[in-house]
C-alpha cells in the first residue's frame, strides 16, 4: 500500500506523473512544510527555505521560525573576522545563501539553503549570493543550525551528494529539538565521518566551536583557541597577524604611543612642551623609528619645529 503525506498527495493533486521525485529523493525535513513554488516564483521569492525542487515545483521552509535561529551564523562571522585577524589574511562568512544546481538548459533545478557558509579564499568566489554547486567553489564549511529542524535526515546527505567537504550541525541550546551540541561531518572517499576537529578550521574541535558558537560571554578559553587556530591557519597560508590591514594599523598606533612617551619625556627633560597632539600624531610619526624620533626631539626648539624635522627625516 502506498504511503500517503501532505508532499506526495500535494503533488498527486496538481502535477502530471513527470513532475514527480524519485521515491529515494522526496525530502524528509522535519520542522518543515511544503508549499508550491514554482520555477518563475523562486526567482523573485525572497523569504527563507530550507529546501526547493523545480522537478516539483515545490518548496520547504521551516514551520517554526525564531529569530535566535540566526544567531549562531552571526556569531560565527564574527569569530572569523576576529580569526582573520590572526591569520593575517581574510575568512568570510555569507550568511544564509543558496547553494544552486542548474540542469543541462542552465535553469535553476534544486536549491539547498544554508544558514551560513565559510570560504577560507573568499576571493576565488566570484559570483556571490548564490553558490553553483557543478561549478564551485564550494564553500569549506556549511552551517547548519538545528533548533527544531535535523540536517541529518536527508539534508546532510544531500550535501553529500553534492560533495561538500564539510558540514557543522549546532544544537544550539536547551531549547531545541535534540540535545545542545555540534558535529561535524568531514567528506572524505567513502562518504561524511563524524570528526573530533574541524578538517578547514585546523584544530579547533566540536566543543571548541560549540562553546565559541553559544557562550555567552565569549570566555578566556574560547578566545585562546581561537587565537590558536588562527595562527595554524597563517603557518599553513604562510600569513602572519602583520599581514591583516587592521592588526597593522593597530600595532603601528601602539608603537606610536610609545615614540611618543620617549619624544615627550626628552623633550621634557629640555624644557620642551610638546603639545600632545603633536605627540600622538600617527602619520606624524608614522614610519619612523623611536630612534629617530629621540633624535628630533633632542634636536629641536620648539613643537613647530618637532613637526618640520620629522617630516624630513629619514624613516
């Protein structure tokens, strides 16, 4: 006797026999209801999904939507750019995106929505705001979070089926569905395996990322692993934390604090006021070694004239 649900008897209802999913491929999404959506309509819809079949011309969005579903893809993009920093070159995070096939005539025929991506070489992506999955690059890691959804199910072997290399479940919190915890699947030959560590994030483990994902506040600990794993990142990349344009500027303001404690202080010590605009100035005093700044201040009379010989000297 054939199995009867809302998927199958909608599809029964409206469409011919050549609209219909393979039996090994109708989604099983729990959390989630189906409604038509047709190949035009998911051009312009704008909403969020979970899952959509141009075959059927069907979509699944979640039944329950909370606003704190988000909150973990943000806090992730926000661990990468602190990460990032570290590393000294960029990681990206694009939030909920849509991870496209298309079929043999270029139309739109399955999408995948995902809570956030992560693209360790963000530039090598270059049509953003949809992922061609036949085409790539695929992101290195895929967020999923499950409150009361459960990737497991089918999504996470669609993903497989799609080759993506690795895949982050959350269970965020006691509120959800399942116990609170964060898996992670990495593909290799024979398929998705449950990993201790992040293959991408290089030693950054399960409850590693769990905690950074959901603590609130983010603790010492957490922000010491991802220090760590920031820094195996720029061994690997051959980047340093100097390579980042913010740590750069920051560190260049901390040097120039202390070139200008040394050039107040001599100048003091001669009778000098150096105004502390003067002082703390850091294109003034940018590029040029607290050796020479000494040196200026040594040498000159007045605060006007601090600001002519530095901006002759030799850095």
């Amino acid at each position: 006797m054939a199995h009867s649900s809302p998927f199958t008897d909608t599809i029964r209802a409206r469409s011919p026999e050549s609209t219909r999913l393979p039996a090994d491929d109708v989604p099983d999404l729990p959390g989630c209801e189906s409604f038509p959506l047709s190949v035009d309509e998911i051009e312009s819809y704008d909403d969020r999904i979970e899952y959509w079949d141009g075959r059927a011309g069907m979509a699944w969005r979640v039944r329950e939507a909370f606003s704190w579903h988000e909150q973990p893809g943000q806090r992730l993009a926000m661990l990468a750019s602190r990460m990032a920093s570290v590393r000294g070159a960029p990681i990206e995070c694009f939030g909920s995106t849509s991870l496209a096939r298309l079929d043999a005539a270029g139309r739109l025929q399955q999408i995948l929505q995902a809570d956030n991506v992560v693209y360790l070489r963000p530039a090598e992506w270059k049509m953003r705001g949809r992922v061609n999955v036949d085409t790539g690059p695929l992101p290195d890691v895929v967020l999923e979070v499950d409150h009361t959804t459960d990737a497991r199910r089918w999504k996470l072997g669609k993903y497989q089926q799609w080759g993506f290399p690795e895949i982050w479940v959350l269970v965020p919190s006691k509120r959800s569905a399942r116990a609170p915890g964060l898996a992670i699947h990495v593909r290799d030959a024979e398929g998705y395996r449950q990993a201790a560590e992040s293959a991408a994030f290089v030693g950054w483990t399960a409850a590693e990322i769990h905690r950074a994902l959901t603590e609130e506040p983010l603790s010492a600990a957490a922000w010491r692993a991802l220090e760590r794993v920031g820094r195996v990142l720029g061994e690997r990349a051959g980047t340093r934390p100097e390579d980042d344009p913010l740590t750069r500027s920051l560190q260049a303001r901390a040097e120039a604090r202390v070139r200008a404690a040394a050039v107040v202080a001599a100048s003091q010590a001669r009778g000098i006021d150096v105004p502390a605009d003067v002082a703390t100035d850091v294109d003034l005093l940018a590029g040029r070694s607290i050796e020479t700044a000494m040196a200026v201040a040594v040498a000159c009379s007045d605060a006007a004239d601090f600001r002519r010989r530095i901006r002759r000297a030799s850095p």
